[in-house]
C-alpha cells in the first residue's frame, strides 16, 4: 500500500524559496502511470492546486502559481520534491502531496500534510 | 474564487440525506471526470467518489455522486455524527490545463 510523507523546512522567510519533498513508501514512483501532485490549503481555507509531475515526466502546473513554481522527481530516492520561489506571507499554508491516476488524475492517496510559514 | 462553485455549507439531523452541488462549466465538468474528496477536522483529504459515481474500496454506500452536464453532486443518506467534514469536488480543466477544486462544503449534522 502506497504511502506519501512530506518533509521541509516549516518556515521560510519572505523571498526566499519553498523546498518540500514528498517521500513515497510501498510502491516504486517510477512504475505505473502516475501523476504526483502537490496542493495547499491556507488556514480556514479550501484546497488549491499547485501542480504535478506525471510518471514519464511532463508536468502541469496552476496557472496562477506556474512562474514560480517547479516540480521534479528523483526516482533514485523515491521521491518527487515542489520549488516555490519568492514566497510571501500569502504562500503560507499546509502542503500536501498526493498520488493521482487515469483520466483526469484523481487523487487516490494523499500525504498527511505539512505546514510551512513564511515570515522573517 | 474557485473555478467550481459549492454551497459554503449545507446542514441535517442524524439519519437523514443531504446534497451538495459542485457547478461548473464545458472545460471542466462538462468534460471530465469529477471526483470528490472528505476532509475531516485536522486530517489530509481522502477520496471519496471517483469518475462522478464510483466509490474507492471501503467507502460506503451510504455515500453517492452523479453528474448532468456541467454540475455534479454527491449524496450522503444515513447521516452520522462522524460525517461532519469538509467535502470537496475536484475536476480536470481541459482550458486551463490544470486540476480544479471546488470552495468546498462545510456538513454539520444537528
């Protein structure tokens, strides 16, 4: 049974450059066609898309966050990691990874999330 | 705001049936699957119905979506104190090139 953990820094300071990576246990990234997601949610607020990186490569990223943001993987470690550029406090919010699948990419598995602030 | 659009919050007493609406438009619903996804207090989001109306193994069946046209809804009967969460739809947007959610949907069952 797939498993998805994420780990970071949980604070940034405004400017800088948000790295989390996500950690998949039980299942190799690289098998299969998977999508791997990343997806915040501020305090109080609804889910927000960031972006995702499909198994053979290609990636989609949310239009409002797409000049800062990149996804990778790196199937040595298992692992898909988010690059979020020129934070603010605006970006401060819980990070969850997950799993997608098939068409258009459900979201079948998620991480147990992790906060990140940004403030100086 | 969100791309697809929920009630903020919807409401009923234990054992009755509520819905939720997810409304959207031809580049998202219209087109794709929709899926959504149960957030309780403090917890991650998890799958809940998946292609409009499937369910993942071990969600009951007390659980439901559909979908006509550009709106989608899911249906919970037998409301369970256990069922307060918030309840999310989420979809494929074939113009934006990107994954959508709704604002979500806040149960409360009295």
């Amino acid at each position: 049974q797939v498993q998805l953990q994420e780990s970071g820094p949980g604070l940034v300071k405004p400017s800088q450059t948000l790295s989390l990576t996500c950690t998949v246990s039980g299942g190799s990234i690289s098998s299969g066609s998977y999508y791997w997601s990343w997806i915040r949610q501020p305090a109080g607020k609804g889910l927000e898309w960031i972006g995702r990186i499909y198994t053979r490569g290609s990636t989609n990223y949310n239009p409002s966050l797409k000049s800062r943001v990149t996804i990778s993987v790196d199937t040595s470690k298992n692992q898909f990691s988010l690059k979020l550029s020129s934070v603010t406090a605006a970006d401060t919010a819980v990070y969850y990874c997950a799993r997608g699948y098939g068409v258009p990419g459900v979201m079948d598995v998620w991480g147990q999330g992790t906060t990140v602030t940004v403030s100086s | 705001q969100s791309v697809l659009t929920q009630p903020p919050s919807v409401s009923a007493a234990p054992g009755q049936k509520v819905t939720i609406s997810c409304s959207g438009s031809s580049s998202n619903i219209g087109n794709n699957y929709v899926s959504w996804y149960q957030q309780l207090p403090g917890t991650a989001p998890k799958l809940l119905i998946y292609e409009n109306d499937n369910r993942p193994s071990g969600i009951p069946d007390r659980f439901s979506g559909s979908k006509s046209g550009t709106s989608a809804t899911l249906g919970i009967t037998g409301l369970q104190t256990g069922d307060e969460a918030d309840y999310y739809c989420g979809t494929w947007d074939s113009s934006l090139s990107a994954w959508v959610f709704g604002g979500g949907t806040k149960l409360t069952v009295l």
